[in-house]
C-alpha cells in the first residue's frame, strides 16, 4: 500500500466519521420539554384566612432543547388511558425559548381523583407530548395529598399494582379484548 492510498482511506474514513456527526447534530437540534410537579404552598390567597395554609400543584414547564417551541395545552393523562387537560393561568399557545421556563398552578379541584393520574404532559404546536416521569407524579400527588391531610397508600406495593394494571390493559387494548 503506497502513501497515496493510505491518505484516501483515511479521508474517507474521516470524512465518513464528519457526515455521521453532522447528521447526529441535526437530529437533536430541536426543541425538547421537561414538565416537573411539585406541590407548593401558596401565601396571600385572597379570601382565605391568614395563617391557613393553601397547597397547590405546581407544573415547571423548561424548553431544554436547542430551538424554540409553541406549547398548546397542558394535562396528563389517567391509569384508564383517558387524558384530560388542565386550565392555564397563562395564555397558551405560548412560546418558549431555549432554556425558558413557565409555572402553571392549576386548581387541585380540577384533578378529581389525583390518585389516577399517571402523568402530567405538556403538548407543543406540531402535537408531540412530554411527559412527567412516574415517579415524580407519584412523589407530587403524595405530597399534595399529606399536606391535604388525606390519606393514601402510594406505597411501592400501590405503585407495582398500578402498573400491573396498565401493562394488563395495553395488552388487552393490544389484543382486541373487551
């Protein structure tokens, strides 16, 4: 193998290894949501008392992707695979910038049984939906219900059945079954 050839292997392969990383760069160059519940307690409610104290669900809504995105609704989604949507305090459609943030606080009375909800969303302009992880739901709701003083059972053993319970009905919804 003289120079010649070993200078066009190695273009080749680096030239390869450029096209492979630009394609790479440009898929993940768009916009990407992260939704995060918590439970807050809100101070100064106008027509509550003083001193009692007031829990809120919290939504944080980041644009941490590399383009800016629309969000058009925001909601989640029940273990009966039945999605509702939660009314924004602020205006929707709205745009986000990289990095940018927005709070909703919807009402709890929205929410009527908190226990089966599996996941908050968030929907961008084109309709792909982000998704709250399991697990941070789960904390959120039982944070909001101890602070309500009501009692649950969000223990793992609750937890493992839920999702028994939805891989169950995604098969059957899979198979055809009624």
């Amino acid at each position: 193998m003289d120079a010649t050839t070993a200078v066009a292997f190695y273009g080749a392969a680096l030239s390869s290894f450029v096209f492979g990383w630009n394609v790479m760069r440009d898929l993940r160059d768009r916009g990407h949501l992260t939704v995060s519940p918590s439970v807050a307690q809100v101070l100064n409610v106008p027509g509550v008392a003083p001193g009692s104290p007031q829990w809120k669900l919290h939504l944080r809504i980041t644009n941490t992707g590399r383009r800016q995105l629309w969000i058009t609704n925001v909601g989640g989604r029940r273990e009966v695979e039945k999605g509702f949507v939660l009314i924004s305090r602020n205006r929707l459609p709205m745009k986000l910038e990289p990095g940018q943030l927005i709070d909703e606080a919807p009402p709890v009375e929205e929410i009527a049984d908190p226990l089966s909800v599996a996941y908050f969303s968030a929907y961008d302009s084109t309709g792909r939906e982000y998704r709250s992880s399991v697990r941070e739901t789960w904390r959120a709701i039982s944070a909001l219900l101890e602070a309500q003083g009501k009692d649950h059972d969000l223990s793992w053993g609750f937890k493992l059945t839920n999702l028994a319970r939805r891989a169950r009905l995604r098969i059957d919804q899979f198979l055809g079954a009624p």
